[in-house]
C-alpha cells in the first residue's frame, strides 16, 4: 500500500518532468493526433517553423510540409494509425511560415495507453538544414571526400557490425604495412587482444540512431607486436528499420602526441628564426584593446568606422596606441629607424600621415568587420628621424578572427621603386606633351603576344580615342584602317612574322587611310623601325605615326590655287587678245553685215525680174539649179548671211564684255515666260532639227524680274541650244519649265541626252572649255550664260547622270515691288 500511495504523486512528478522537457528541450517536439493533428507543440518547433503554439494547434503537419513529402506524411500516418508500425525515422522538408524550406530529421513513435491503444503520435523533429547542405558539398566534391577520408593523418576505417573493413584509407594501411587489398575483408579486431575486442564490441552494440557516434580510448597491437594507445570515434550508419549496417571509425594514434608537441615547438623555432632572418619587415600585433575600444565608441562598422577617422584623424591615433605589438623582426626595427620592440609599439602609433590615416580607415574595416582575411595597400609613413618612407603594406589577420584578435602585417620600403616611377610618370607626361605638340604618336609591336602599346597621341590619331596610352591586339588597330586598306595592310605585317630567306627592311614608311568613328576619313603616315631574329622573323617592331590629312588637304589647296594663278594670267593674256580679236573680226564682219541687205533687196529685184522673164516651161537655171529651187534657196542663203553676220556680232560683243568687263546694259521688268518664248522661237528650226517632243510648262502667275531681256534670251538659248546638241535622236524630249521656288524665280531646262561624264561637270563654266569642239563648239556659251546670270544676282547650276539627261537651271530675284 505504501508504494501505491507512493505511486501517484511519482507518477504527478513525473508528468511535470516531462512537461518541462517538452516545453523546454532545444529540438522541436509535436504531439498529434492519429491522423496527423497537431494537439500540442514546442517552443523549439515554433521557433523553427516561424508560427504561434496556437497557430500550430488544430493544423495538420502536412500543412507545412513540403508538397512533394505529403503523399510520404500520409502515408506514414496511416501505417502508424493501423499498426504496421509503431516508429520510424525520417528526414523530410518543411516550409516556415515565411516559405524558406528546412530540412529536418523527424523521429516519430506512437504513445500507447496502459491497455496498449494508441493514444497519440510523438515526433522530435531536428533543423538538419545545415548539415544537409554541408553533407550534399561534400558529397558533390570528391576532392573534398579524399581530403576528409583518403588523404587525412587520421586512420580511418569502414566496417561491418561483425568487424569485417570494408574501407581503409593511406594513413591506416601505411600505419599497419599493408595495402588496402591486403586488409579489405579481413577483421578490425585482429589488431586488438581479447579485452580489447569485446570492449569494442560492446561500444558498437551500444550504437543507435539516438547514439551514433561513441569516442573512447584503448590500446592497439602496432606492428611488431608494440601496444599502442590510439583514440577512435566510432559513427554508426543505420538502415531505414534502425539497424546497424556499418561503421566508421576515425582514430590517432596518442603515443606520438608528445612526439607531435615537441615537432611543433621546433616549427615555432624554425617559424621565428625565418621571421628574424626575413629581408622584409613583418611584425605580430594583438588588436583586442582596440576591438574593445570601437566597440565602445560604437564604431563597429566600416561606415561609422572611416566617418569617424575622416572627421578626427585623431581617433586613428587614439586607436593606435592601443595596438599590443607582440614580436617584430630586426628589417621592420631597421625601417621604422628604432633598436627595440617598445619603441617600435610606440612609432607604429604614429607612423602613418594625416592622409594615410584616412586612407587606412577606408580599407580596414574589410579586415575587422567583414569577409576579408588580409587587406594591401601603399601608405607614406614617417620614420623615427621624421624621414618620410613609402612602403607596401599587407596585414592579414589571424583565421580564428573573433576568438584571437591578432594580425600579421608584412611591409616593403617601396620608396625608391616610388621616386622612379614619379620620374618616369614625369618623363611619360613630358613625352605624352611633347608627342601632342609635334601632332605624331609612338608604338610598339611585339608579335609574341600579338598587341600594339601606343601612346595617348597614337590612339588619338588613329580612333580619335581620349583615354590614354593603352595596349590593344593588333587585328583590333588594324581594323581601325580604311576598309580597302586593312586586309593588305594585316597580310604585310603578317608576312613580315615569318622567317624569309631574303633580307628584310629595317625602317618601313607607311601611309594608309583610317576610318574614324565618327565616319571622318583620315590619312597617316610613319616610319616603322624592325628588329629581326637569324631567320629575318620579325619579333619586335616600333615607330612613329602622324596624321598628315590637314598637310595633304594644304598642299593640294596650294596646288589648286597656283594652278587658278596660272588660270587667270592666261584669262589676262586671253581678254588682251579677244580685245584685238574682236576688233578684227568686227572690220570684216561689219562690212558683211552692211552689205547683206543689200544683197537681199537686190536677190528680190532680181528673182522679180527673173520671174517676168522665165517662160513656163523654160528650163532657166542659176548657178546649175533649176529657178524654181534656186529662187527660195538663195533667198534663204542670205538670210543665213544675215543671221551669222549678227551671231559674229553677239559674239563679238560678249568675248568683250567678258573680257573688259563691260556693263551689263539697262536693266527693267521682265517676264522669264516672255524671254523663254522669246528664245524658242529664234532657236524653233534647230529644235525642230533635235526633237519631236519639245514641251514649254509656263505657268502665268510667275513673278517678274529686273533685268535685260536680251542678256537673259542670250542665256535660255544657250541652254536651249545645249540641249538639243546633247540629244542622240529625235524621240528624247526637252521641256522648259518656269516656277518659284525658295523666293526665286527660275528657268529649267532639262533634256533626256546623254548627260555630262562625272569629270567634266566642274569644268564647265571654265572658258573655252568644249566636248563638242569636233561640232564647232566654242566653250563660251556656258561661262557667258553664267556670267549673265551672276550680273543679275542669280546663279545657274547644273545636275546631270551619265546617260540619263542634264538639267540646267537660272535662278533670278524678283523684282521688288
């Protein structure tokens, strides 16, 4: 009776115990019932789930599962729900209440009442997702997995539950002089006596999936028969049921400990005689007092931490003074100009300038508060004699950063490395100057590595580039030539890499066209200087490039305007003779002129008489030709007298005006539409002689112009005339055409003949200058008409195409009204 008293209140007690560990055990526990219910949950398993107990309570688990683990939930459930079985073990994922996955590893038993009815499932469910992801990478990696197993000093084993290896790694088959052949299959307790093999058997009978891994101590039969004591951790691996299927052991072996202690005291010797004898300067310091300090003043981030040293450089040194210099070298003594460890501490507190400082706090804090485990950079420091020097520093800090606070800086004395390259800096800068002075640009090829250095000048010449000297590969810069130049141009200097049998040029001018960005075409020359190995292979090549577009375009305007000299003193030479030409043609061409009509009047008395006096029928003949064809054919011969005599006349006339520059004439309104008629009609016979399709387009409201009517007829029939000489048959057409246009008034001609060749078109408003002097072309008709034009304040342009017509157009201000 006293123990059923007993009973209760050890049961109650027992009840709270329990309680307590659910509530409070670290891994996550759920009460459910047998469909899978939560009724009660643990802080842990909220926590790891991100919900309330009272957002858990009442769901079912497959509520947060993993989608594609329900059916497995399900179907767990029921073999826990109709008895075919009462646990199992499994790793399934779970989605948090935010729905991050976890992997976990769920244990899960049945809770039976005293008359063995299930009463509710329990389950201990334990965030794996850590280990699972470091268990994927490792299996993933197997240079990782023989680094772990293969290649570790640690002698480790794979076994069955009966002892039988079924894996050794090098360390162990060194350890026992065997191969791993000789002891796969053989027994783990082999190298064990009696006491020893059934203490290790009892230590894997006591694995279970609860108790994986047991580590204990015992001693070993060693080759040739000398007891050793090793350390083995045994992890045993367990099939879906909980049954032991192997096990893996990982030992060392604890004699050779002290042997280990007493290597590692040598290496700490030999690590400080390599740290005293090192020609640079290397020092140990301790950051834990400074640590502290920023964590006091709130500065522990790398923001706050480089504001409050570029605000106050004073705080970098206030920091300073707490930094613990633990050993330092004789080379880092030499560079700071001190003889011992103290006064070195104190220089290191103040070494570094104003700007270094800031500097060092802008980089550091990748050191002290984030990923980086060394950091480098160049900072100008001031020796104990106030000697600036400038050295190259790297500090790494300690790879159990957090739990030790000490750094390893290294440095080298970089200053005379730093005086030569201001130096060449400055020579580089003066070249650079120099080069954009003299407007060329200097290169280098070395084919070995198939680039082009070139300097800032260089590039600018050749892509008008304004970053700089720079290295590019050498098929890039070709690339940058005219696209007819490139391909000639990347053949030369290739074949110029291969070995040749003749000897090759040392300095090679080269001149080529380059394409620029922005489509502007440029022209460079240089001069190439070549180095050759025994084959006449080029290996190196060097030189100087130079745009001479701006000297090209000079020389050619030079040329131009020496050949305009030469131009208008033969235009002076030829207006003294057209002067005295004129006054020649004129004595004989006036004497025609005064005796044509009386030619005429004369030719009409007589075919009168002639006509009186002829019988019809009569065959009466005048210079072989029968009267009746000679009377209109003489007629008309005269008249053409007539009109040559007053085509010499007007020709006369403008060879002078063109040549003395004489005025113009009086000038009035005129209607274009009037002298475009006007001109038609005097040239009708030739156009009729040109063309079937001659067509004038003269609409009425075209606004008149100041000017003299018979200068600006002069012009449309030379145009008219132009025209009709350029057609090849009389199925081409000519159409005239008046308008406005732009606030001018314009006359165009355009014919379909065969236009002017591309060559020829500049040419010709220049005097004299004919295509058809064979057909008695003089080459004034077009300087006269464009002369005429330019003295009443227009201009007559030309478009034409080969082949395809010519239209000429006189533009002419209107009158002002």
């Amino acid at each position: 009776m006293k123990k059923a008293e007993q009973g209760p209140a050890h049961i109650e007690d027992t009840e709270l115990v329990l309680e307590e560990l659910f509530r409070h055990t670290p891994v996550g526990v759920v009460l459910t019932d047998m469909f899978g219910t939560v009724l009660d949950a643990n802080a842990a398993l909220c926590a790891m789930l991100g919900y309330d107990r009272t957002e858990l309570i009442g769901c079912n688990f497959t509520d947060v599962s993993h989608p594609d683990d329900v059916a497995d939930v399900l179907e767990r459930t029921d073999d826990l729900r109709f008895g075919r079985t009462g646990n199992y073990v499994v790793n399934r994922r779970y989605l948090t209440r935010t729905g991050e996955e976890i992997q976990a590893k769920v244990s899960v038993s049945i809770v039976y009442s005293k008359t063995r009815e299930p009463v509710c499932g329990i389950g201990i469910i334990e965030n794996i997702t850590e280990r699972v992801a470091m268990e994927a990478a490792l299996r993933q990696s197997e240079m990782r997995y023989r680094r772990v197993l293969e290649d570790q000093t640690e002698l480790i084993t794979r076994c069955l539950p009966d002892g039988t290896l079924t894996f050794v790694n090098a360390a162990f088959c060194r350890y026992n002089n065997a191969t791993a052949g000789q002891l796969l299959g053989t027994s783990l307790f082999a190298c064990m006596n009696a006491d020893e093999q059934e203490m290790v058997r009892a230590k894997f009978a006591a694995l279970s999936p609860s108790n994986a891994a047991i580590t204990d101590q015992h001693w070993v039969i060693a080759p040739g028969g000398v007891l050793r004591w090793h350390e083995w951790t045994d992890r045993g691996f367990f099939d879906a049921d909980g049954r032991l299927v192997e096990i893996q052991s990982v030992g060392r072996d604890l004699t050779e400990q002290h042997e280990a202690q007493q290597k590692l005291v040598e290496s700490e010797a030999r690590y400080r005689r390599l740290f005293n004898s090192l020609p640079v300067a290397v020092w140990e310091n301790d950051w834990g007092d400074v640590m502290a300090e920023i964590r006091r003043r709130d500065l522990a981030s790398p923001e706050k931490f480089a504001a409050a040293v570029a605000a106050d450089p004073k705080v970098y040194y206030e920091l300073g003074t707490m930094v613990r210099n633990t050993a330092v070298n004789p080379a880092a003594l030499a560079m700071a100009g001190v003889s011992t460890q103290e006064e070195f501490e104190r220089w290191l507190a103040t070494a570094a300038t104003r700007e270094s400082a800031i500097r060092w706090s802008a980089t550091v804090p990748a050191l002290m508060f984030g990923d980086s485990s060394f950091i480098m950079g160049e900072y100008t420091l001031v020796r104990a004699n106030g000697e600036p020097i400038d050295v190259l520093v790297r500090i790494a800090r300690a790879e159990n950063w957090g739990e030790s606070w000490m750094t390893y800086p290294i440095a080298v004395d970089v200053t005379e490395r730093k005086r030569i390259e201001r130096e060449l800096m400055n020579q580089q800068e003066l070249t650079e100057r120099a080069e954009a002075a003299a407007h060329f640009g200097s290169w280098e090829w070395k084919p070995a590595d198939d680039s082009i250095y070139g300097s800032a000048e260089f590039w600018c010449i050749l892509d008008g580039s304004p970053d700089g000297a720079k290295q590019r590969p050498a098929r890039e810069c070709i690339a940058l030539l005219h696209p007819e130049d490139a391909p000639e141009a990347w053949e030369f200097w290739t074949s110029l890499q291969h070995p040749s049998p003749e000897p090759r040029p040392r300095v090679l001018d080269v001149e080529y066209r380059v394409r620029r960005p922005d489509g502007s075409l440029r022209l460079v020359s240089g001069q190439t200087f070549a180095t050759y190995d025994e084959t006449n292979a080029m290996v190196r090549a060097f030189g100087i490039l130079r745009d001479v577009t701006d000297v090209k375009r000079a020389e050619e305007e030079l040329a131009r305007h020496r050949d305009e000299l030469v131009r208008a003193d033969k235009m002076i030479t030829l207006g003294i003779l057209v002067s005295g030409m004129a006054h020649e043609i004129n004595n004989p061409n006036h004497t025609i002129a005064l005796n044509a009509p009386l030619v005429r009047d004369a030719w009409r008395e007589v075919s009168e008489l002639v006509d009186q006096l002829a019988a019809p029928g009569q065959d009466v003949r005048i210079g072989r030709m029968p009267w009746a064809e000679a009377r209109p054919e003489v007629t008309d011969m005269v008249e053409d007298i007539e009109t040559a005599s007053e085509r010499i006349r007007y020709i006369v006339s403008e060879l002078r005006n063109f040549a003395l520059d004489q005025d113009p004439g009086d000038r009035q309104s005129v209607s274009v539409n009037d002298v475009v008629q006007s001109a038609a009609r005097l040239v009708g016979k030739q156009i009729a002689r040109a063309t079937r399709h001659f067509d004038c387009d003269l609409p009425e409201r075209v606004p008149p112009i100041l000017g003299n009517a018979r200068r600006l007829e002069q012009v449309v029939v030379n145009l008219i005339m132009n025209a009709c000489q350029a057609l090849e048959h009389e199925e081409q057409a000519i159409r005239v055409t008046t308008g406005v246009e732009e606030g001018r008034v314009f006359v165009r001609v355009r014919d379909e003949g065969h236009g002017i060749a591309p060559e020829h078109l500049p040419n010709i408003r220049t005097p004299f200058f004919t295509t058809k002097r064979a057909q008695g072309g003089t080459g004034l008709g077009v300087p006269v008409s464009d002369r005429i034009a330019k003295e009443h304040g227009g201009e007559l342009t030309f478009e034409s195409e080969l082949g395809g017509g010519t239209t000429a157009t006189l533009w002419l201000p209107p009158a002002k009204s």
